[in-house]
C-alpha cells in the first residue's frame, strides 16, 4: 500500500472505532517507519559546483537504511551545464535514492522546457549516471512543431531527443530552411 493509502485506511479505522464506545484502534501506517518526515522541502544538487537539479515536495518521508525517501507533491527543476533551467516535472508522488540519485515521479506527471515541449505520463524515471529520464507506461509528447504518443520513451532533461517505444502516431514538421 502507498502511505497515502494507509492514512485513509487509519482515519477509516478511527472513525469506524468512535462508534463503538471506548478508545479509538491505533494504527500503524508506512510513513510511522519513516526515520524523519519533512514538510515543505528543498533539495539541491550540484555537479562541480554547479546546480543541476533542484527538487521541491510537499511531504518527504526519509528512510535510513534504504537510502530512499518517499515524496509527496513532488517538482523537479533540472538545469544545463550552462546553469539554464532545462525543464520542469511535476507528480503527485515519487521517490528519491539518495545513493544514485536516481529519482521516480508518479502520478499526473507533467514535464515541461521554457520553450513548449510537454510531455505527460503517469511514471517518470530519472537515471543520474546516464542523465536519461524514460518511462515504461504510454506518453504523449508535444512541441510547437511535433507531436508524438507511444507506450514508452526514454529522453535528455531538455526534451531535445524524444525516442518512443511503441509509437502508436505521431507528427514532426521539418524545420524552414534558412
């Protein structure tokens, strides 16, 4: 069960419990295993000194042992080499390996550059060692001069190179000539 899943099922319980006289039946969901919670959380990281990746949630539930944290209302800034902002995802939930890196956005995903291109999914992965953001569930993608929808795809934080696994239809106009 996702934590947010377990909370509901808790207020369930209680409110079920109310009812019948006595004290209310605790509970014990998955964020309670949390080693600390954050609210309102900012995370930057930087590559030589440089920031790269910016990440922004709502609710962090950070576990020690396996390095990970679960977010809650989740954006993600990367920036280029150069220190532009590349592009924005936005989830409702996610996961965050602090050892890799390595990032997951579910949930609504909403990626987007200052320039137009928009690609939206229900899971979004971020590989750090490769700088690849893919995902295995269907998309669609569009710019101001393509669009394009498939099962899978894998890209650069800019969008600049979209590849679909599975294209089921697209449309990409030719640049004008110069």
């Amino acid at each position: 069960m996702r934590p947010n899943s377990l909370v509901v099922l808790g207020v369930l319980v209680g409110v079920s419990a109310c009812g019948r006289g006595g004290p209310p039946a605790a509970t014990v969901s998955a964020p309670d295993t949390a080693d600390q919670i954050g609210f309102g959380v900012t995370h930057n990281v930087t590559i030589d000194g440089l920031l790269r990746i910016k990440l922004f949630s709502d609710t962090v539930y950070f576990y020690q042992t396996s390095q990970s944290a679960d977010l809650i209302g989740v954006k993600v800034e990367f920036y280029s080499s150069e220190g532009r902002l590349s592009s924005t995802v936005r989830s409702l939930e996610g996961t965050y390996q602090w050892r890799t890196g390595d990032m997951e956005a579910r949930g609504d995903v909403v990626a987007e550059t200052p320039d137009g291109r928009r690609l939206t999914t229900s899971i979004l992965r971020y590989d750090r060692v490769s700088a690849q953001i893919s995902g295995t569930e269907p998309f669609v993608f569009d710019s101001p001069d393509s669009h394009l929808e498939g099962d899978g795809f894998t890209a650069d934080p800019d969008f600049a190179v979209v590849t679909a696994l599975g294209p089921r239809s697209g449309r990409i106009s030719e640049a004008p000539e110069r």
